[in-house]
C-alpha cells in the first residue's frame, strides 16, 4: 500500500514516516520544508510543496492519505490569522476533496482536543465542541469539511489528540512537558502557568502508531475519536517531569504563576478503545525519559535553536517572505537523490 503524508516531515510526521516504512508501506510525503526536509528517511519520496496549492497528480498511485499538514499552534495562528485559516481549514477540504474525487476511501485527519475549549468536565466525541480562539476553530472547520463528504467511498478518521510530547527527529521544545525539560535543564526551574488546569497528554510515538492504527481500521471504522494516555493537571505533568530530571541527578524546583487559561480539557478515550482498537502505551515519564536520553547524547540539545519552538521560526520565516515558498513547488524525489 501506498500512503501519503502531508506534513511528513513535521514533528508527528518525522516519527510516523519511519514507522509506516517499517511496517512495509510505501511512503509519499507532501511538506513544505519549513523546517527541513533532511531528518526524513531516505527510502521516503518527497514532494515539496504546500496543501494550497496541492496537486492533484501527487495522488497518483496513492491508496490512503494520513493528514498532517497544519499551522499547529495557538500563537501561530495568533500571528497568522488568516494563514491559519487557509492552510487548517481550506487545505484540509482542498485536500479531502481531491481524495474524494479520486475514490481514495481513507483519509486520516490529525485534529486536536484543544476544540473542547474550557470545560470542567471530562468530554467525549458527543460533546458540543464550541471552541473560542483560532486555531482550535480552524481544526473544528477541517472536521466540518471531512464529515461534508463522508459516506460509501470516502471513510474519514479524525483523531483529536491530547497534548502530544516526547522526542521526535524534528524536535519540538514549545509543548508542555518538552518545555518543563528545556527550562529544568537551562534555568534549574519548571514554571507552571495554572496548576489546576486540565490537559490530556500523548506520547508522539503513540500518536504515530494511533494513525497506524486508523490506516489498519477495516473500512466501516470512521468518525471522530479522542486520542490520549491520560488526563493530568499541569501541577501532575510538572510533578513527574521533575521526579524524573531528579532521578538523573538535577535539582528542579517547580514555580507555580497562576495565571489563567482558555483551556481546560478532560477527555474520556473509551471510543478509540472500543471501536478504534487503540490504546496508548507509553507514559508520562517513559517519554521524559526518552527526551532526556536524547538530549544527554546531544542529539537535539540546542535549546536556542529557533527550529525546535514553531512560533519563533514561523516568525521568522513569514518576516522574511519565506512561509509558503521555502523550495522550489512540485519537485518530486526520494531524499536521498
């Protein structure tokens, strides 16, 4: 089989695209190369270029599309309102529509949980989501977009994901437990915005193997499905982050800012359990542990690079022209070549 990734080379993408390799399929991947195309495995074919001005060619030869490709962040898309909008929602549509036009029944969808907004209750797929900032509606719109064209021959997937973490090989320093290692390791402190507030995490590698999972589904598996290994407050993140740097040796001490949120989200996984078959396997300090190993080998341990914190290098690139234009459009070809 024949899969497509759009955003393969992001930091869920450069985690799936080795495992799906692994696992026999051919791999094709749709990235604009914002933040490098060169921690891709070779034996991936690449095509650089963006899901707004997709192609319909690129389908060719494709049996399913998990997709990626996103603006992934609140303050990205507070600094581009209108980017956030086109690329989230209208690439997403663009995208499903041409796989709908050319029959491809699985389409997997990569949302998020952050749609439930602030709630003090724990939600399921049921709940009306009702979300108040951009990005969280952008990826509510993708979603609209998706179930439009659900029915016989086109089966969409969309996982709405907890907070993702842990190491990938395009790194990312800017998620909640990621950044409670960099300033534990950089200032000897974890801040905690507000303790008390609600988030459901996910290891990056078990959100790979989720989309492996949906890509595996028999066909008449479809819908919405919250995806997490568990609910915790900030504090609880912050608490084992920090019994885990202690372990190996560093001195941390946790500060608490009780500032407010717009967030603050429970989710029940029950469905992804029961109908997706899916359950996430590595905890909370598994995946600290994974960073730190990483780190502690030097292996993406250079806190100041801009690459590894989205808001910094999107800045930087949409300041310089360079957001939606970094390579030249089109160009197919196996990295390595």
């Amino acid at each position: 089989m024949k899969v497509l990734v759009s955003g393969g080379a992001g930091y869920i993408g450069s985690t799936l695209v080795p495992m799906l390799l692994e696992r026999g399929y051919q791999v094709r991947v749709v990235d604009w190369g914002l933040f490098g195309l060169d921690h891709l495995p070779q034996e991936a074919e690449i095509v650089v270029g963006n899901v707004l001005d997709f192609r319909e060619e690129w389908l060719d030869g494709i049996d399913a599309v998990i997709h990626l490709a996103a603006l992934s962040n609140d303050p990205m898309a507070d600094f581009s309102p209108r980017l956030n909008y086109e690329v989230n929602a209208a690439g997403t549509a663009l995208l499903a529509q041409m796989c709908y036009k050319r029959g491809i029944k699985r389409f997997v969808m990569g949302s998020t949980c952050s749609v439930y907004g602030f709630t003090h209750e724990e939600v399921d797929e049921e709940w009306e989501a009702r979300p108040t900032y951009p990005y969280a509606i952008s990826k509510l719109m993708a979603e609209r977009a998706l179930q439009c064209l659900e029915g016989d021959g086109f089966g969409p997937i969309i996982l709405r994901k907890g907070t993702v973490i842990g190491w990938s090989p395009r790194m990312r320093y800017d998620l909640v437990a990621n950044t409670m290692v960099k300033t534990a390791l950089t200032e000897g402190r974890i801040l905690v915005r507000n303790p008390h507030l609600w988030r459901p995490i996910l290891d990056v590698k078990d959100a790979a193997a989720a989309y492996i999972r949906s890509l595996e589904a028999p066909s008449n598996v479809r819908g919405v499905f919250n995806v997490a290994l568990d609910n915790y407050t900030v504090g609880q993140i912050a608490a084992e982050v920090a019994e885990v740097l202690r372990e190996r040796g560093f001195q941390v001490k946790i500060e608490h800012q009780n500032l407010m949120d717009v967030r603050n989200y429970r989710v029940s996984t029950r469905k992804a359990e029961e109908v997706l078959g899916f359950r996430p396997t590595v905890t909370l300090k598994e995946s600290v542990r994974g960073m730190l190993d990483k780190i502690q080998a030097g292996t993406n341990a250079d806190f100041h690079n801009p690459r590894y914190y989205n808001i910094e290098w999107w800045r930087r690139m949409v300041e310089e022209g360079l957001a939606l234009h970094t390579q030249k459009p089109g160009h197919i070809t196996g990295y390595g070549q």
